[in-house]
C-alpha cells in the first residue's frame, strides 16, 4: 500500500497538469503547488524562491520532488512523500519527533532543508522493518508498552535505533543520552530504557 | 423498578457529579480477577506495531487528492479592538491558490490575548499558507492589558462587564476564631502553582473534506461523537444535522483535557475547504498551540491554619484564586484542605483574569494544583506541631470515606520509599546536597457514566468484531475493547478486532474526567455477554442442551459436565445465519466505581549552591479498582508522575508584563520533563474493587506536592511557589 502510494506520486492528474502549463520538464512530479511556474536557476547556482528540483535518497530508492528551496526535509517527506512516521512537533528542534537518519546519523528533520539532505541517504522510520517483520527496537517498544499516544515515538524510534548501530551493549545512562533530545510528553521514558537495554539485548543474542 | 445512583459528568473536561436514574436490572459482575485469562494481564497494545513503524495515521498525518494546508492568524497584541471592515484579505487572496477567511464578525472583535484568532487561510503547501497569512493586513487598536495576576489587580477591566478580580464562590464551617483558640500551633503560607500548558504533541486540527452537504472530519479529539455534534451545531446555520457530519479519529496525539471539540480552527477548517472546494488540513503550529491552544489554570492560596496538640485541624482559613487567563478556573484546595478534614473552615475563592489564552480542564483539572497548595500547609503545620508529617495526616480524615484506604496506602508507600530516612527535622541534612523525604495524596471520580453503545459482531468464519465510537487518547483503549471480549467469548486477543475512532460507529462519551474506561469497558462487557447468550441460544439445539446447560471454554462450547457433547468455536459459529451475530450493550453502573485516592512518596536531593532540584525516586500507590491491562495502566502511572515532575520542576509559561507577549510559546523553554530527568519510579497498583475506574487522571495528581514536602524535608524552607526552578529555590533558601 505504501509502495502504491510512494509511486502514485506521478500521477495522470499531475503530469496532465504539467503539460498543460507548458513546464513538462519540470512540473512532472509536481506536487501540491505544482501550477506555480518554476524558477529558471540564477547563473549563480542559487536557488529558488519558486519550485525546485530537489533528488533524494530516501530509504534506498531515489525520489523527486518538486518544492520550494525552503521547505524542510520534514515537510517533504512528510507532504510530498507521504512517509508521515517522522512527527513535526515543537517544528524547532526541541522535541526529536521528526528524527530521522542522515547517513546513519539521527538528525532532526524539521531543522534541514530538504535541499540540504541531496547526495546523502535518508533512513525513515517506515524502513525499519523488513519484510514485515518489526526491527528489534520496534519489537522492544511494543512489548514494553514503550508508547501511549504514540505520536513522538517514531522519534525515539529512530534514536534508540542510532544508538544501538554505534552501541551494541549501551548502559542505561547511555540509553538516556541517546534520547535526551527527544520529548514526549505522555511520559513514557521508563518504559523506552526498558524497551532500549531489551532491544540491546535480543541483537546481541542473535536477534 | 429503576434507582438513583450517583455519578460524575464531565462538561469540557470538568467534573460534576449528579443523581441519575438507572435501570435496577438484575447485578452483573466481572467474576473472579483470579480466574480471568487475559483481563488484568500485562498485554502489549493492540496498535503498538502501526505505532512504531509509522504507518498509524494521526489527523495530522491524513493527505487527500487535491488537500490545501490551512493555517490561523492569531492577533500579535494582548488587547486589541479590530473595527468593523478592520481584515484585508486581499493580499493573501493573491497568492496562487490561497484561500482566505476572516473570523471577525461584521460587527468587528475585541482580542483579548496574543495568538486570539483572526483570519484563516488555506493554501497549496504549508510554505504558501505562512506567506498567506503574513500577506492579510488588520487594523489594530491597541488597547490597555495586563497578562499576569498582580498587574490584572489594577488594570483596567478585561471585560467590560466584569472586575478583573471576579468572586467565585465561598464557604464556611463552624467557627474560624474559636478554632484558632483551640489550636496549639499556627501556620501561616501562600502557596502558588502556575499556569500551565497542555503541549499536545499532535496540535489542535482538523482535516475537512466536503461531499455536497457531507461533511467528514478527521479530528485529533477525545470526543469523537461529541465533536461531531459541535459542528453541526456550529455550522447550523449552514443547515448543517449531525447525520451529515462523519468524525474520524483513528490516532490522536494528547489531548490532556484540551481537546473536547471543533473549536475556532475546526470550524474554519470546514469553512475553508467549503471555499476552497477541496479538502483543508488546518493544523495548529507549534506557536499557535502554546499561545491559544488553551491551558491549564493556576493557583494560588493564603492559607492559615491550626492545630490542636492531637494534631486534629481546628482551624483552616483561605483566600484563594484562580489563574485562567481570559476565563475563570478552580482547584481542589479553594473549598478546604481538600482530602483532609478540619473542624473550622472559612474559605473565599476568585478568578483573577488577564490577557492570556483561555484557560480549561488539565488532566485532573484543579487537582494537582490544590493537592500542592494543600499538602505544603500540611507539612508546615505539622513542622509547627513538632509532629511525624504522616501521624499528622493520620489525625486529619476523619470523615473521609476513603480514610481506611489511604492508611493503608501510606503505610506502604512509607516502606517502600523508606519514610525512617527522612530528616525528623526539617533541613537537618549538612553539606551542599542535601537529600530529603516528602509525600502527598489525592482523590478523583472517575467513575463513568453512562451513553456508550459497543457492538459485537461473530461472523460464521469465528472471527469477532467490537465497534465502539470511542477514541484512544493513548490510554489502551483499543487493547481493552479486544481482551474483554476475548475473556467473555473463550478466544484469544488477535481472534478480536477492536474498531473505534468513527462516528459512524456506536455512540460513546467524551474522554474527560478519567471517565473512557469506566464508561466504555461495562458497554463491552455487557455487548459481549449478549454475544454469549445469541450464540449459546443459536446451538443449544445443535448440542440437544438448553442454554443454561452450555458453558464457553477456551475456543469451545460444552454442555457441563458432559466432554461428548461439544463444539468448537469455529464448528459453532458456522452454525449461525449469513451475515453472523450481532450484539449491543450498554453502560451498566454495577461494572464500575468511582472515588478513587492514590499517594505518591519523593525523594530529591537539593543542591543549596546552585537550588537545582534533582527527583531521586518516586513511589505511587494508586487504588484504580479492577485493573484490565496492567501494562498500560502502570504506562499511564508514569505518565502522569513524569508529567508532575514538570509541573514541580520545569513547565512556566512566561508572560512580559511589558510587551504582553508570551516570551516561550514552544518546546524549549517552556520545558517538559526529558529523559535525562527522569528519576527512578516505583509504581504500586492499589487493587480495591472488582469493578473499573479511570486511572489518567489521579496518578498526576500528588506528583509536584510530594516533590515540593521533599524539597522542605531536604532544606527546611518552603519553596511556596511552581515550578521549583533554581531561582524559586535559591529565592526561598534566602541566597538570591
């Protein structure tokens, strides 16, 4: 389902609509907005302010988007990409709901351009499990009841999830560490640690 | 013949009780929580994976074909007139594929807070819809404010037909004087305890989306059908029914008391997907949120009180007040010294309004503040008396029909955090961190009531189905609807698929006051017992068995006492008609009980160099009758410990007396607890009845009051004020 939704992106309606404004070339994979005329790109490589062709690599496949220069990463993975596990919570860079992995890397999403994050891989939390079958950390936070509304936990998610690539055997000090920089405020903490250390445990076991 | 039973109603989140009349049909019960198979049990929630994989779709996560993204424009001033014709939309209408509304009405409006809504828009990207409303140009008349409680006092009025300082209520019991005469000791305090925010993490919103004169909604709300009804009301004079609205919420991230229904945002949602003849998200930003989003009212109480040498209250005087910034409000602590008694009390309450968002139900509405205000007097008399802070609790409940309870629940929480440890007399540790002891108690309804109509469906394939309008507020309330029908039915968890989160499904109340379980769960309860019956009576001929003769086993049906004659559940619900069985019940008030207390015991230690407040432990004992999921229940004690824990330490909202702005409408100075203070929590569940009670609301009740006696015990200063952040604490040690 969510694969026919990544690609229905390129839609008839769209690709109608580019074609009727005359702007094929790039207004292709537009999306909401897509009407407004793009930008030709100032000889000064700068970009923008109008729609722009931003190339990503989100979990493994190469996605285009159509948007401004100034719209987060967040917002088009969220908004364009319809990959809406990472949450835009505080939309600041205080709460970690929009964590995602740049590179390996838990980054918040909401603080990057989307333009920022062409030429590195982008690891959302839909990518985690394989298969059908739940990543440990996922595993882990579920079984532990690691979640109540369950709106910031994609978040911590993908920071247990870092943690544990760079930390196979974390203490629980490291375990608050990892997520210090994420928020939630049903108040599920002890829980997470309990989820992070069994998470830790199982894939040192062998999974 | 039917009978009057008392009950607690929840208005937006307020609590209320009231005699209603119920049907005296014959008693039901859960049976014996020893011979139960899955309630009670530690179960995992049922949507757990589409949680953590991402896929659970919250309103704020819903896209359409074709969806514009709307946005408010709240008013920058803290009092503001807007005249008549004072909102140009033009500006935002030039922007390609904007939408724009104005909120004021012909008449013009008077703002009365930063963020007090003004127009709205919808456009092709969230990007476009901030350009849009920067883009609508308001004429201001900037008007005289005042946004915090000591200015409001001689500002000029906030209403026109109201004093800024407005008398709520009073009461009086037996004679104030004399009971200062009979005491040995006297206290005197002021207690405060801030106004705060609900910080849902999933904002106030709406996704709208028109089908001629249908309406779907899709709603981050606790009151699904409630919502529903609110906006056919609201768009009435469209000639809106609540037949044409549809109210979806299959996730819903917080609400903690402030979401009951469309408010101003839904219905401009609605209106602008009308215009815009395409579905509108309007979400609210972070900012929008924090500033309008509602809050929950502060306190404030002066306070002198007596005692005898027994440690019996003879005295208790207030004066108190209530900080909802442009409504009124109310705490636990106005009428008295809340779950203690006193022989003499002499009580006046006010609301103290200002130029700040409107104030409502948080989680636990008026609770935590006044068990704070209260709990801090109870340990400065006791300090007064010379007296153990329990053994003068001991002496204080006389009257209190949960009296035997709450002994029982401090000696245990005594033992656990290890009361013998704390200083006998205040402040008598040494060194620059010093540790202290500190506990508090608390009370709440939570018993229900009644309108939840839950559905079970068997189908001939043996699979089930429970359907209830009802939302998950990340309480489990999906989970539970599934393991009581599976305990009632012989089956296992996954065999039962919950459905809730729609109004096209049964009616079901809003989520205020701790009340969705004990409301919703007797409704399951009694649809699965009439699923039994349909089912019993449907293969009774098959097994040559009356009724009555037929018992559920594990995925079997069985005559009693006779193994031959059997069915297995698939055998027997491929005996039933095409379209299977279905069964419908109704709240039933013998399944559920209200009036619940809980104590909460802390341990801190305090840095006198620098004030910082560190929670070393917490220890919660909460009576919350029949549990039916420990695992999320315990999930919900800590939830509402970790949520005390900012209330005592971190959460203050700041209003600029100079500028009227609120200084931090976000999520980093207006601080939540994080992991890193996270302390130790030790959680005790006070099994009491064999019937259900709500549990989100009283376990966030005595968190900051025990936390704030602790600080006293570790110091031997009162740190009358909330939140205890390093400048209160250094304030009140006299170093700052």
């Amino acid at each position: 389902m969510a694969e026919e939704q990544e690609r229905s992106q390129v839609s008839r309606r769209s690709f109608l609509k580019g074609v009727g404004t005359g702007a094929i070339g790039t207004a292709l994979l537009g999306g909401p907005g897509a009407e407004q005329a793009a930008e030709a790109a100032p000889a000064n490589g700068a970009v923008g302010p109008g729609l722009t062709r931003i190339t990503l690599t989100v979990n493994g496949q190469q996605r285009v988007v159509q948007a401004e220069p100034r719209t987060t990463l967040a917002n088009v993975l969220r908004n364009e990409l319809d990959l809406t596990g990472a949450k835009v919570i505080c939309d600041r860079g205080s709460c970690g709901g929009c964590t995602v992995h740049l590179d390996g890397r838990p980054v918040y999403s909401c603080m990057m351009l989307a333009l920022d994050a062409q030429g590195h891989k982008v690891t959302t939390v839909e990518a985690l499990a394989k298969n059908g079958q739940l990543d440990p950390v996922q595993s882990a936070f579920v079984e532990k009841d690691a979640l109540m509304c369950g709106f910031c936990t994609p978040g911590f998610v993908m920071s247990i999830r870092a943690l544990l690539d760079r930390n196979p055997n974390p203490t629980l000090d490291q375990v608050k560490q990892a997520c210090a920089g994420n928020i939630c405020r049903c108040g599920t903490y002890p829980r997470i640690f309990e989820a992070a250390l069994a998470a830790a445990k199982a894939e040192r076991s062998g999974r | 013949m039917p009978r009057k039973i008392k009950t607690t109603i929840v208005e937006n989140g307020f609590e209320r009780e009231v005699e209603i009349e119920v049907p005296d049909g014959p008693p039901v019960s859960w049976g014996d929580p020893k011979q139960m198979r899955i309630i009670g049990k530690r179960v995992p929630r049922v949507e757990g994976p589409d949680k953590v994989t991402g896929k659970a779709k919250y309103t704020a996560d819903v896209k359409l074909p074709g969806m514009l993204y709307g946005r408010m424009l709240g008013c920058p001033h803290p009092a503001a007139r807007i005249p008549a014709g004072g909102v140009d939309l033009s500006g935002a209408e030039r922007i390609r594929g904007v939408v724009a509304i104005s909120l004021v009405g012909p008449e013009g409006k008077t703002c009365r807070y930063v963020g007090d809504e003004v127009a709205a828009v919808a456009a092709p990207t969230p990007e476009l819809a901030e350009d849009a409303i920067r883009a609508i140009r308001v004429k201001y008349e900037k008007q005289p404010f005042a946004v915090n409680p000591d200015a409001s006092r001689t500002a000029p009025q906030i209403f026109g037909n109201e004093p800024n300082v407005a008398p709520a209520g009073n009461r009086a019991q037996g004679d104030i004087a004399a009971g200062l005469a009979a005491s040995k000791a006297t206290a005197e305090g002021q207690y405060t305890a801030q106004t705060r925010l609900h910080c849902c993490f999933e904002t106030h919103g709406h996704v709208c989306k028109w089908d001629g004169d249908n309406l779907t909604v899709w709603a981050s709300t606790q009151a699904v059908h409630g919502t529903r009804g609110d906006f056919a009301g609201q768009l009435g004079r469209y000639g809106m029914k609540p037949a044409q609205v549809r109210v979806i919420t299959e996730h819903m991230g917080g609400g903690f008391g402030s979401k009951f229904g469309p408010r101003i945002e839904g219905i401009a949602c609605a209106l602008l997907a009308k215009k815009a003849n395409a579905p509108v998200k309007l979400m609210l930003t972070r900012t929008d949120e924090q500033l309008a989003g509602f809050n929950g009212p502060g306190a404030m109480s002066r306070i002198r009180a007596g005692a005898d040498a027994s440690g019996r209250i003879q005295a208790w005087e207030t004066s108190s007040e209530n900080y909802g910034g442009t409504t009124g409000g109310g705490h636990s602590a106005n009428g008295g010294p809340y779950v203690y008694t006193a022989e003499n009390v002499k009580a006046e309450w006010a609301n103290v309004f200002t130029n700040t968002g409107p104030g409502c139900a948080l989680r636990a509405p008026g609770h935590p503040q006044g068990c704070f205000i209260t709990e801090c007097m109870m340990d400065d008399l006791a300090a007064k008396l010379g007296m153990d802070p329990l053994a003068f609790r001991r002496a204080n409940l006389k009257g209190n029909r949960l009296e035997k309870l709450y002994l029982a629940q401090w000696d245990l929480g005594a033992a656990k955090i290890g009361w013998h440890r704390r200083n006998a007399k205040p402040g008598a540790g040494r060194g620059p961190k010093r540790r202290g002891i500190g506990m508090a108690s608390g009370t709440w309804g939570g018993g229900g009531g009644g309108g939840a109509e839950v559905d079970v469906v068997i189908h001939r394939n043996g699979s089930v189905e429970v359907m209830n309008g009802t939302q998950d507020l990340g309480t489990g309330t999906r989970t539970y609807l599934a393991m009581i029908v599976a305990e009632e039915l012989g089956l296992d968890l996954k065999e039962v698929t919950p459905r809730i989160g729609d109004s096209v499904y049964g009616n079901s109340p809003g989520s205020g006051g701790s009340t969705t379980c004990p409301s919703v769960a007797p409704a399951v309860k009694m649809a699965a017992v009439d699923a039994r019956e349909k089912l019993l009576a449907a293969i009774a001929p098959a097994l040559k068995a009356k009724v009555e003769e037929l018992e559920i086993g594990d995925h079997v049906i069985r005559v009693k006492g006779d193994t031959a004659r059997s069915l297995t559940w698939k055998q027997a619900c491929a005996r039933l008609g095409m379209s299977g069985l279905r069964a419908r019940g109704g709240w039933n008030q013998d399944l559920r009980q209200g009036g619940v207390g809980g104590c909460q015991f802390a341990e801190v230690e305090v840095d006198i160099e620098t004030g910082k407040v560190r929670p070393i432990k917490i220890v919660c004992v909460q009576d919350c009758g029949l549990v039916i999921n420990r695992l999320t229940t315990e999930s919900q004690a800590y939830g509402g410990i970790i949520q005390g824990i900012a209330q005592a330490l971190l959460e203050r909202r700041h209003a600029d007396d100079l500028t009227g702005r609120i200084l931090n409408p976000n999520l980093e100075e207006y601080k939540l607890t994080g992991p890193m203070e996270t302390p130790e929590i030790e959680i005790h569940l006070f099994d009491t009845y064999n019937k259900v009670s709500g549990i989100g609301e009283p376990v966030v009740i005595p968190t900051g009051a025990a936390l704030a006696n602790a600080v006293f015990n570790a110091t031997g200063r009162r740190v009358p004020e909330l939140p205890m952040t390093p400048d209160v604490v250094l304030k009140a040690l006299g170093k700052a």
